[in-house]
C-alpha cells in the first residue's frame, strides 16, 4: 500500500507541469542587482587565486608604505634626522 501511494504520487508530479511559476518575476530577478553582483561574485571565485594574490600584493604594498610613514614619523619626532 505505501508503496503504490508512492508511486502514484511520482506519476502525478511528472506529468503536471508547475503551475507556480512566475515568468516576469524570474525575469526581473535575472535582471536585477543582486543577481548580477551574486554572478560577478561566482565568477570572481573561480579565479580567485589570481584575485587572492593581487589582493594581498596590494595589502602588502600599503603596509610597507604605512610602516615607512609610522619610522619617518618617530624619526622626526625624536629629532634624529
């Protein structure tokens, strides 16, 4: 018995089409912000190595600067240049 309401119930759900679907609404989430930043965000993780490694020579590069500014600072404030 559980087994044939099983089956029944497959046979009813592949030959009815879905009938809650709105087309204009998918339609307007493909088109909307979101969407798109959620697709630059998927394509923008399949090369994230490169992404990774530009990122982190950039961090890099403002920390040396950062950390230069922070001696030429104490420097002059001690009066040693």
């Amino acid at each position: 018995m559980v087994a044939n309401t099983k089956l029944i119930k497959s046979k009813k759900f592949n030959i009815e089409p879905a009938v809650r679907l709105k087309k204009k609404a998918v339609e307007q989430h493909g088109n909307s912000l979101e969407h798109s930043a959620a697709i630059t965000s998927k394509l923008l993780s399949r090369v994230s190595t490169f992404n990774e490694e530009i990122e982190r020579k950039e961090k890099t590069k403002d920390d040396v600067y950062y950390n230069t500014f922070l001696v030429i600072y104490w420097l002059a404030k001690k009066e040693i240049l």
